[in-house]
C-alpha cells in the first residue's frame, strides 16, 4: 500500500510509450528517455503540467492514456478529486483549481489534493463508497481547519491513517485543534507534514515537529522544491544552511529509531534503518 514509485512511471501500448513525471527534477531524465525512445512518446504528469517547455520539443504534451498514471505510481491509489483552491505559494496545485471527478474507484489510499475542500454532497458520497473498504488512508493532508466541519462523516471510515499538514507557524491553533478532535474520536496513528525550509527558521520548525511528537503525532519532513527546481534539494532557504536543512530533514524523517537522541547530539551517517523511508510515501 505505501510502495510509491518515486520516480518516472512508464509503460507501453502498442507503438506508443507513456511517461508520468511527478517531479520537476525528474524532467531531465524523462527528456533522455524520450529521445532515446523509437516509439511516439507521449508525456505527463504534475512536473509535465508546471514545465511543458522541457519536453515538447521531444514528446506529446498530455492525451488520454489507456491506463490511469496514478495506478502506474501505487496501484492501491485513487482519488475522487484533483486540485486546490487555496493558491499556496509553495504548492504544485496552485494553478489547478479544485475539480470534483464524476467517476473515480474506491481504493485504500486515497490521494486528493484537497479532499475537504470539496462540497459537502460529494464527500458524503465519497464517504459512503470508501466506508465498504477494509481500511482507509489519506495519503495526502487532510486540512485541518476544515476538518471539524466533516469529522462526523469522516469517523465512519475505517481509517488506518490520518494526515494532516502543518505549513506555517501561524497554522498551530487549528492543527493541534484538528488533532485533538480526531484523537478524540479514536484516531489513533495520526501523521502530519511539516513544510521545511519555506520562509521559516531551524528554531521555528523544530518546534513544530516537537509539538506534534510530544503529541503523539509522527511528523514527516518535506524539504521546500521550488516549482521550477530541476535538480532536487538545490534550494537553500536564507534562514538554513545546506547542512543544517538535510540534517534536520533526515532527523525527523528516522525519529522512530533515534528516540533518545538529541538533535544536538545527531550526526549524520550515523548507523540508521534505511526503510525508514518507505514509511513517508
């Protein structure tokens, strides 16, 4: 179920090969895939719909693919939504409205942008057809100033996991609200994205990822990409050192095994459980 392919998915039908680029970063290396490709290559993806000047020169922009590219990423995914209408300046969805989709196919991991954002008829919905699954996980974050308006649809669900996303200091009331509702309503294996390196400050963010452990709440890290980054983790924000931001991020993204350890007193290359990783999709 968490076994995300994060890289290029690509597969062929026929005398057409399809590219799903989810990353900017990615767009070099699908560029040489598809020069090298003797097939018509046909490309996209959230990477592909930011920067369509990398490829089109080699590729058909867009199309209707037989298969769906979110199965090609994890094949447990779907989501009945795609889309934000917040405009979040850090954000891939910025420019892609909120859209409600007639037909999607009920799956654990759900991955909508903005799931709450959605009207109440199409959550209530959406709600009733996810509610036959065995289990549930958001994979994406749910928004927790909107979560106390639908937490009673949302306790009908057999939810293995719930996200939340913590974006900026001034968000603290309504997380730790929206924590505490779902603690409340037996949510038991709460995470929540910590955004690092976007306008904020070591000090700052640190204290974000203690509140939530203190809380019982895993954080998960994710190192600020600009939009038009083309290669990954090239940004430095001016209040972070190279260093300081992939120590940070590398911490908090192995807490569980490092329990007992002070961030002061953390060194990187330490021996640490690389399957750490697969368990922040």
């Amino acid at each position: 179920m968490y076994q995300w392919r994060k890289e290029i998915a690509q597969w062929t039908i026929a005398d057409t090969l399809y590219l799903s680029v989810p990353f900017t970063w990615l767009l070099p290396e699908a560029r040489v895939i598809a020069q090298q490709s003797d097939k018509r290559v046909v490309v996209g993806g959230p990477a592909v719909e930011l920067m369509p000047e990398q490829l089109e020169d080699v590729a058909t922009i867009g199309g209707d693919p037989v298969v769906r590219p979110l199965r090609m990423h994890n094949p447990l995914a779907s989501r009945t939504s795609e889309g934000c209408d917040n405009a979040c300046a850090f954000c891939i969805n910025r420019t892609k409205p909120l859209r409600e989709l007639a037909e999607w196919e009920p799956l654990p991991t759900m991955c909508d942008d903005n799931f709450l954002q959605c009207s109440r008829e199409h959550i209530v919905r959406a709600v009733d057809r996810l509610s036959r699954l065995p289990m549930v996980d958001f994979n994406q974050g749910l928004s927790a100033s909107l979560f106390p308006q639908y937490i009673d649809e949302l306790r009908r669900l057999p939810l293995l996991r719930l996200r939340f996303a913590w974006d900026s200091a001034a968000q603290e009331a309504e997380v730790m609200d929206a924590i505490g509702l779902a603690k409340a309503a037996g949510m038991r294996d709460i995470r929540c994205y910590v955004l690092v390196g976007f306008h904020d400050t070591p000090g700052e963010v640190t204290r974000r990822c203690q509140t939530l452990w203190d809380g019982g709440v895993l954080p998960n890290p994710m190192r600020y990409q600009p939009l038009d980054c083309l290669q990954k983790n090239a940004f430095v924000g001016e209040s972070w050192t190279e260093r300081e931001l992939g120590r940070f991020c590398r911490y908090w993204a192995r807490h569980t095994w490092l329990v007992g350890v002070p961030y002061d007193e953390y060194r990187v290359g330490a021996r640490e459980p690389e399957a750490q990783e697969a368990l922040f999709p």
